[in-house]
C-alpha cells in the first residue's frame, strides 16, 4: 500500500489509533470521569486548532492520533466500567426485569436480565447494581418455561461475577460477558424466584426481534421443514437456531459459513438488486438519484430492522449506506477508505466490536478484496470469452476474501477448508437465487398461489444446495483440522500482505527489502513457536466441571486421558481442551478407563496410574475404605474426584501421598471438608476449582 493511497484516505489514517485505544483500554481498562475527558479533550482540540494556525502538519497529524488514541482508551474503559461492580458474597433477594425470551440450553433456562434493586440485610436495593444486566439459569420446570420478555421477577440467588475454568489456552469467556455488559451470572434452582409484575415496554431492538420472529412464523406455513427451513431462516433473518449440528459442520467443512452468517454478502446481494432496479432510472433522468438512494438506504435499514438489528447486519447496512452515498462523488464509489469509515463509526459507537470475531472477518474479507482482487482479476486474458471472464473475477474474489480471512479463521476456529474455491463456484450462485427467490416469495404475499410458487421453487434452490454442499465435503481433504496459530503470527501474515502488495506496485529495492525483513521476522517467529511450544512429558489435571481425568503427556505427539469414570463422556472437556492440544501439536488423546491395564507407556492396577515413574492414585470410590496395609504405598498424586465420600485420614494408614488434587466435580461442602483435612495432615494440595488446571513436568 504506496503513500499516495493513505494520503488520499483519511480514514485509514484515523481509524488504526482508534484501534489501538480500545485494544489498550480493553487490556488494562481504566474509568476516567467524564468531567476528566471532556476537560482533557477540550485543551486537545484547542491545541489543535494552534497547530492548525500555526502550519505545524506533522505535529498537527501525531496530535490528532493521540487524541483518537485517548478517545479510544476512555470509550473501552468505560464501557467495561459499566460491567464491573462489587458483589455480595451471599445469596440475596433481587428485582430484575427479563430483557429478551430465555434461551434453552441442556440443563437450564439462560435468561439476560436487568437488575431492579437488590435487598441485603432488611435494606432497600443497592444503587451500583440498579440498571446492571446479568446472566440467569433457570431451573428447568413447568413455571420457568413460562416466563417470557418483560417479566419483573424476584429471585433468591448468589451473584458471582463471571469466571473462567482456568484452562490452558481457553476461550476468555468472562472477558467476553464484560464486553458484552454483563457484571454478574447466577444459577437460580426451582422455588427461589417468583413473577412479581410484567413491563410491556418494547425497545427498539426488541420490537425488531418481534418483526423477526413473525416472519420466520410464516415460513413452516410455505412448506418449508427441517433443514431447508433453518437455510432459509438464516439466509432471510439470520435466525441460525434451527441449524442442526450436522448442517453446520457441512457449511463449515466445506468454507461455506458465510453463506449461512448474515452479513456483507447479503446485504450486498440486495443492494445490488436495487442499483439494477433504480440506476437506469437515474441515469436517465437525474433528478431522481436523490430519491431513489433514499429509497435504496431505507429499505437496507428495513431490511436490517427485519433481521433484529444484527450487528452484522447492521455494520453491512453502514457499510453500504456510504457506498449509497458515495454514488454522488465523481471518484470510484467503494474503497478502502468507505471501508475504514464505516469501521472508525461503528468503533465510535460500540468500541467492544472490536473484538467480535463477525466484525473482524467481514471487515478483513472486503479488505482483501479490495486490495487483491482488482491485482488477480486483471490476470486474466482480454480475448477469454464472457462466460469465463466471469468464473475468474468470481474465483479472484473467492481467493481474495479467502486470503483475508484465513489467518483469523484459523486463529479461532483451527481450521482449513481446501476446496473453498469449489464451494464458492458453486454456493455464492445458488445462495445468490436462494436470496432472490426468497425475496419473491416474501413480496408475492398478497397473491397466495404465486406465493406458493415461489416458495416451492425456494425450497428446491436451498435442497440442492444442500445436497451439493454435502457431497464436497465427502471429498478427500476436503479440511485440514487440528492448526493453531497466535495473534502475533496472524499479524505478521497481513504485514507480509501489504508488503508484497506494496512492492507489487513500487517494484524498488527499499520495498523489496521490507518484504523479505518481515518474512524473516515472521520464520523466526514460527520456529520460536515451535520450539517453545514442542510436547514435553508431563501430567495434566483440568478444571471440566463433570469429567475429571488425568492427562499423561509424552515427547511426543502421543498423551493419554485416563478417566476415572468406567463409561467417560468426554465431549465437552475434548472441545475445553482442543485449543490447548492443537497448540501443543498433539495427536488425539487415547481414551483409557481406569480398568487394570498394562501397556508400555501407561499401566493401571487398581486406579492406580504409573506413568514416568510416578504413581497417581484416581479416588473416585471407597475401594480403600477399611483396608491396611503394613507398609504405606506411596502415592506422587491422590486425584479426588466424584464419587468419593470417605475420610482423608483413613488413607493414610495405606499411602503416603504427595500432593493431592482435587477435582471440581465434588460438592463444595466436600471440597473444603477435605482442604481442611489436608490443612490439618500438612498434605500440600490443590484445588482445581480455585486455581484452574495444574501441570506437572517430569
């Protein structure tokens, strides 16, 4: 990217300091006074116009980045000051108000609430949680699937702030409530709460919520079932609730998540209805640009509005609101500069989407286009025919996008489709009539036969997408699962981009020069990475409430899971876990009970682990419960899990034990029954619950 392009877009100047404020004030968040910043801001912009009249440009553009910088900083800091408050440390009484429908999840109803008052000792509610938005799960009964939006409820409950198991390598998902304004969660068992009242008043967004829901009503009504109902759904609303596992695992293998996340492609798929419907018009009688943009940008944000105001969504519909616009400047009407526009706005207005991975891969994907495509598609012959020409500029799009987002979607999702450029040939033609048939349908409503019509030929469109979908990802190496990669790597990757696209269009030596630094800085990287990241052998405990196991970890890509459990279920600890293990570049876990087995690597008698010299004793029963022995075992590590209910002090008359771990599985109170015995026999001891996994190198 040459000089001329930044000078010639403003926004890509500002938008970056913006950034790196709400990145810093997202890691060391901070709540400045709003009397502070808008004093503080005053003598900046102040100091500005001086530098402004003074003719200093340099000193006049680094204040300016100090000054987005700052804002940055304040807007995140206060944002998450928001989320954050003290708590009580026992279970209180407490108003709240149900903001949206509780949402099923396995074993309770999740339920975002806003807190009312709080009662504590006798008094009145407490003014820092009044207002405050929190997680609730319900009990699973015939009154909580009752309960609907806008109830007033009174619950009985211990608030705790949002937490993390303390795994290696984890979602942050405490983080990620805090961003999202949640300051508390709570789990509320049947009987501890009662409906005291109902608000009806209706939020915009909620009002969108409603719109959507009624329309997705209408579509079983047409016909539409099972998996062709959720395509359709999600292609119209963006409702992906009715996605079956197995659906989006299809999408996902064959790099065709797009098609299902509402988003850019969408929105653009429906703008570009309106410019053919309406340029026509405006090129031949002017005067009716105005109006018929107006009309373009409000059924863009009608549409947004049917969809339940989506994030995603709604930065598209921005996205392409300035695209709208911009058709009244004499200059190319969509560029990196639109781009970072609408980026730098949308960051002014929630700083937290920053870090929504929908808004980072939308964004990054129209990026790589931008920058790319326009370099690939003029690769191709003038004299190639139209028909070709076409599936070209429609691979050199696929391939742009693809190299845009790549980085990320590994990062998050350890992930790599091969055949995208096959799905793209054939997904972004058919979702593109799906889109337009649906259109049809939902405008045919007046007539009911047409209708139908249109929804038979829908329903048809979205099936053999489907089955088509279906088939690519039976091919061979149709993923490349199991990849890991870090922040500081994906951020070499799109530094190596520009680079190459820089010296692409410079052709010079000092431009050549940086390319090939950055590639050896990012070689460097990769081999630190590896190094430091290589398997070593060692014993692992982790915090997965429910599945207690013990990890054994070799050299090599080879570990053991061993659970104490004769029939483990361990689903939700292997996905906890997967992030963790790619890192480590580990090959799948093999899964052992702790039946008497003997092998070369692991041996187990009698739920007694050795492995590289080291006795783990998994007590997850009372086999021990009345036995002696006249020369005490000893045992490296005594891993107390569920299932257990004796005494501590009658194993020591069989082991002599050296540190004992204990599980999250057990109940509080026989968690601390036997941190105490421990306290009292001098056993060193740690508690999963409390610290997170621990790791043991041997």
């Amino acid at each position: 990217m040459s000089a001329s392009v930044i000078r010639r877009s403003p926004f890509l100047q500002l938008l970056p300091p913006l950034a790196i404020g709400i990145a810093c004030g997202d890691r060391w968040p901070a709540d400045i006074p709003v009397s502070v910043w808008a004093g503080a801001a005053t003598a900046c912009i102040a100091l500005l116009a001086l530098l402004q009249r003074a003719r200093c440009p340099r000193l006049f553009g680094l204040m300016v980045q100090l000054f987005l910088a700052a804002t940055g900083f304040t807007l995140m800091g206060r944002q998450l000051a928001d989320s954050t408050c003290p708590l009580p440390e026992h279970e209180v009484p407490a108003a709240v108000r149900l903001c949206d429908h509780p949402i099923e999840k396995a074993r309770s109803l999740m339920c975002r609430v806003q807190a009312e008052g709080i009662r504590e000792d006798g008094q009145t509610g407490h003014d820092r949680l009044s207002g405050k938005e929190m997680l609730l799960y319900f009990a699973k009964d015939s009154a909580s699937f009752r309960l609907k939006r806008g109830d007033r409820l009174m619950v009985y409950a211990r608030l705790s702030p949002p937490e993390n198991n303390g795994n290696p390598d984890e979602f942050d998902y405490a983080h990620y409530l805090h961003r999202q304004g949640i300051c508390a969660t709570a789990y509320v068992p049947s009987g501890h709460w009662t409906v005291c009242g109902h608000d009806s008043t209706v939020s915009l967004k909620q009002a969108a919520m409603d719109w959507r829901d009624r329309l997705t009503s209408m579509f079983p009504a047409l016909g539409f079932e099972g998996d062709n109902l959720a395509v359709l759904s999600a292609l119209t609303v963006g409702d992906q609730d009715g996605l079956s596992d197995e659906l989006v695992e299809t999408y996902s293998a064959t790099g065709a998540s797009h098609v299902l996340a509402l988003s850019g492609m969408h929105i653009g798929l429906f703008y570009a209805l309106f410019w053919l419907l309406f340029s026509p018009l405006w090129k031949r009688w002017t005067y009716l640009k105005l109006p018929l943009l107006t009309v373009t940008i409000a059924s863009l944000w009608a549409f947004a509005f049917f969809t339940g105001l989506m994030p995603s969504v709604v930065r598209a519909v921005v996205m392409f609101s300035l695209l709208a616009l911009s058709e009244f400047s004499a200059d190319k009407p969509f560029t990196l500069n639109t781009l970072a526009a609408t980026a730098f706005l949308m960051l002014l207005f929630r700083p937290a989407w920053l870090f929504d991975v929908g808004f980072q891969l939308s964004f990054l994907a129209v990026a790589g286009i931008l920058l790319i495509h326009p370099r690939t598609d003029s690769l191709c012959p003038r004299n190639c025919p139209s028909v070709l020409r076409k599936v070209w500029s429609l691979l050199s799009v696929s391939t742009a996008a693809q190299i845009g987002v790549a980085p990320l979607i590994i990062l998050y999702f350890s992930r790599f489709s091969t055949h995208f450029l096959l799905t793209n040939l054939w997904a972004v033609p058919m979702s593109t009539l799906a889109l337009y048939a649906a259109i049809a349908m939902l405008a045919l409503t007046p007539f009911p036969i047409l209708q139908h019509f249109a929804a038979q030929v829908t329903d048809r469109l979205i099936g053999i997408q489907n089955d088509v979908l279906r088939h690519i990802e039976r091919l061979p190496y149709a993923t490349i699962d199991g990849l890991w990669t870090d922040i500081w790597a994906v951020s070499l990757f799109y530094l190596l981009v520009v680079l190459a696209l820089r010296h692409i269009r410079l052709r010079t030596l000092r431009s050549a020069v940086l390319f090939l630094t950055a590639l050896l800085l990012a070689v460097c990287h990769h081999s630190l990475a590896l190094w430091d990241n290589a398997p070593r052998t060692a014993l692992a405990f982790y915090n997965v409430n429910g599945c207690p196991a013990l990890h054994c970890l070799s050299d090599g890509p080879r570990s053991w899971l061993i659970c104490p459990d004769s029939t483990p279920d361990t689903r939700y600890l292997q996905q906890a876990l997967a992030p963790h293990w790619n890192r480590l570049r580990l090959s799948p876990p093999e899964i052992m009970s702790a039946h008497d087995t003997c092998g070369t690597s692991v041996s187990i008698s009698h739920n007694i682990v050795t492995y590289a010299r080291r006795r783990i004793c998994l007590l997850n029963d009372n086999r021990w419960q009345g036995k002696s022995s006249p020369t005490p075992l000893h045992i490296d590590y005594m891993y107390v899990s569920k299932g257990y209910r004796g005494n501590l002090h009658e194993l020591l008359a069989l082991f002599t034990i050296g540190k004992v771990i204990i599980d999250a599985s057990l109940s509080d109170y026989y968690r601390r029954h036997i941190i105490d015995t421990c306290a009292q026999e001098g056993i060193s001891y740690v508690s999963l619950k409390d610290s997170g996994a621990v790791r043991f190198e041997l």
